[in-house]
C-alpha cells in the first residue's frame, strides 16, 4: 500500500457587505432605509468522483478559494449568495485538518462531500437597524469573512500494474525511469526487498500506478 499526499489551502467566500441606503420614492418624502443584506459567501466542497484515482491534480493547483457573496441591493433587496466551489477528489481519500490532525472527512463513495470551508455570513443592512428612536440609520454590517485553513489529503493506493521478473533484471531500474520514483538499484541481486510505487503519467491526463516487486 502507498500513500498518495498532497497539502492545499482552502478559504469560504467572504459574505457580501451590507448596504446603507434609503428609500427616494415620489410623494414619499422621507421614504427610510432601504439598504438590503449581503449575500453569503460560497462554500469550498471536497466531493468525491469515482473517476479519479489519485491526487496529481493537487500537485498543480493548490489554491482552492470560493467566491464572496453579493454586497446588499437598495429597495430592501438581499444581494445573491455565491455558489460553493466544488473540487473533485477520488474515492478513499481522507481529509485532515493541516494544523489540528483532525479527520475532517475519510470519503468514500461516488458523489460523497463534505464542506471544508465555510463562506462567511452575509452583514445586514440598514434596514435591519431601524428603531423607532433611530428610523434611518447610517449603520450596516460588514460580511463575514469566510473560514480558511488547509487541508491534507490522503489517498491509499493500490497498484495498477505490477513488474513481476528474476532478481537483477531491471524492474527498479524501470520504474525510476517512468516515474518519480526513486527505488534502490544495484548490481547484485535482491536489492529491493519491499514494494515500492511509483505514479506513470500517460500524457494525455491519465496516469496509473506500478508497483516494483522484489526479484
Ligand atoms: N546493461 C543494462 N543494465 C541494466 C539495465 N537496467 C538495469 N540495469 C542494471 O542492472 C542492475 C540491477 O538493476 P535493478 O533495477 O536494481 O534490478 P531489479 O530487477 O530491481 O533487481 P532486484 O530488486 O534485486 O530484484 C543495476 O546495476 C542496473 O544499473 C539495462 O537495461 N541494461
Ligand atoms: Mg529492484
């Protein structure tokens, strides 16, 4: 078994501002607030699709930021809620909190998901503030900032391929050349005496594991 790694930064969206604004309507000449709530910001969502095998995709881009919510509209009107970021993973990863080690998710099956980061509440507007005492405030909040942390995955692999031969023949020697792998070689026999794996990239995005056996 080998266990594929990879660590990334994850952040929710901010929530929208909310807005400070009034009323101006004809014949209405003192109209009051108007101004509407932020939106919430989007939320950063780890979902599984059995189509993926391992976690390459996260060597590349690391970075994984959802977008903030609408600032509020005038007319009392709420801004839009951003949509959550949706990132694919494959099936058997666990996820783990970078700083705290805890398992924020181990997931499994096609279409699981768990929320990893989640966007920041929307800040009310003045509309929300108005008192009989205060009937126009000059008062709206700002929205939440969405959580952010960062996230190790986990996958345990299982090899595609295999590289079954006599001792000495060259299997490691292979492998070191296809992938990243760096296993022992030696001109003597039984150099490698536990499994090692390494990740092929194909080329065209596809890629797959071997596994370098003991002679
Ligand atoms: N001439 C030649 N030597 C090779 C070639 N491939 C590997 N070797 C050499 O053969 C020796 C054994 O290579 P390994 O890759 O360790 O062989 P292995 O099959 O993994 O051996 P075990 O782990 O001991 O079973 C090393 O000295 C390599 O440098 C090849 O294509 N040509
Ligand atoms: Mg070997």
């Amino acid at each position: 078994m080998f266990v594929d790694k990879a660590k990334v930064y994850v952040k929710g969206g901010d929530g929208g501002d909310g807005l400070i604004a009034f009323r101006r309507e004809k014949y209405v000449p003192e109209g009051g607030p108007g101004g509407g709530d932020g939106g919430k910001g989007g939320d950063v969502i780890f979902r599984v699709d059995e189509g993926l095998r391992t976690l390459m995709d996260f060597r590349y881009q690391k970075h994984f930021k959802a977008k903030r919510g609408e600032k509020g509209r005038n007319k009392s009107q709420h801004g839009a809620n951003a949509d959550s970021m949706v990132v694919r993973i494959p099936p058997g990863t666990i996820l783990l909190d970078d700083d705290t080690g805890e398992v924020i998710g181990d997931l499994t099956r096609h279409g699981q998901q768990v929320v990893v980061a989640r966007g920041g509440r929307g800040g009310r507007g003045n509309i929300r503030f108005a008192t009989p005492n205060n009937p126009a405030p000059e008062l709206a909040e700002n929205g939440e900032e969405g959580e952010e942390r960062y996230v190790t995955l986990e996958l345990k692999v299982m090899a595609d391929v295999g590289l079954v031969g006599f001792p000495s023949v060259g299997k490691s020697t292979l492998l070191s050349v296809v992938s990243a792998a760096q296993p022992k070689i030696g001109a003597y026999h039984f150099t490698t005496i536990t499994p090692n794996l390494g990740m092929v990239e194909v080329g065209d995005g596809r890629n797959f594991v071997m596994a370098d056996l003991p002679g």
